[in-house]
C-alpha cells in the first residue's frame, strides 16, 4: 500500500487527537495537515523503527505545539470559568481531606489500556472537561509537556496551573467511574 494511502488511514484518529487538544477544529485541521504534509516530504526519516500511527502522532504533538504557541493570543484561559469545582471538592473529599467515599475498584488498569472502549470513554470524559482544563490536562499528560512550559506557554502560575490539574484529574475520575468503572461486575 502508498505511504499515501497508509497517511489517508490515520488521518481521522489525528484529527481526534487534535481537536481534543486544540478544541478548535480549524486549528486541528492545520495541525493534521500539516503533520500529513511533514510525512509526505520527508517520508525517509520514518525508517519503520516504530508504528505509522506512533511516528505520526509525534509529529503532530509538535505541530499541536507549534499551533498553540503561536495562538496563544487567541486562547481566553479563566481559571473561572463556571466549572463548579468547589462543589466538587465539597461532594468528593471530607472537611479532613480524606476522600468522602474510596474510590471504586478500577481492576487491571494495564488491561483496561488495550481497550478501545476504554479511550472512547475517556476522549468523552475529556471532551466534557471546560476548556481550561482539558488544554493544561492534554498539554500535561497527552503531549508531556512540563510544567513550567505550560505555565510559560498559558501565562498561569504554578499553583493555578496544579489547581487545574487537580480538578481535571478529579472530574475525569468521577466521568470514568460513572462511565466505565461503575458498570463493572465485581
């Protein structure tokens, strides 16, 4: 099969990936094509020492990258942004700080990555995250950025950028427990 043709295979789950991260299809548009393009002209540095897709997805993380640096003018990051969270904080965790309920038994999470179910589930829970939170969430765990490029690319500072964390971690858990973990027969 053309590499064209392979490219052609993978282009939708790279849109995916980058409308998650971007939440912006016409970025996630240029970001895609782009990463298509990079492939196309220089298709000898893919050398078969990994999979298309993983190759790809790598150099889409740096065209993401790339997107979000040069429009980060366009991007309104309010820490405030009506998430709610405070209620959250309230409804998961005791006055203590210990958590109001254990969590529930997420089995063989190692096995649970194999599924393709499972990251349907989770690109939904991640989708419904407000949109600062789910850019520092993608930014820090999807595309392993630092934390200080992160505070240096969104303007934020440490703390707010933790406390974002925080609360996308809390509001994806409880997305997968309702969605995926609370439909497990123990």
């Amino acid at each position: 099969m053309s590499l064209d043709r392979q490219l052609a295979q993978h282009r939708d789950y790279l849109l995916r990936f980058a409308r998650l991260q971007l939440r912006n299809d016409a970025w996630a548009e240029d970001a895609v094509s782009e990463t298509l393009l990079a492939a196309l002209v220089k298709p000898q540095s893919f050398g078969n020492r990994s999979q298309l897709k993983t190759w790809l997805v790598g150099i889409l993380k740096h065209k993401v990258i790339d997107i979000l640096r040069q429009r980060k003018r366009e991007v309104a990051l309010d820490p405030q942004d009506g998430d709610a969270s405070e209620e959250l904080d309230a409804l998961a965790f005791k006055a203590d700080g210990h958590y109001a309920a254990q969590p529930s038994d997420w089995g063989n999470p190692e096995q649970e990555l194999s599924s393709r179910q499972f990251f349907a589930v989770l690109e939904a829970c991640t989708d419904k995250l407000p949109a600062a939170m789910g850019r520092v969430f993608l930014m820090r765990e999807w595309l392993e950025l630092s934390s200080d490029e992160i505070c240096k690319e969104l303007q934020v500072t440490p703390t707010n950028l933790y406390v974002l964390l925080h609360r996308a971690r809390l509001r994806l858990r409880e997305c997968l427990e309702l969605n995926w973990f609370g439909g497990r027969v123990a």
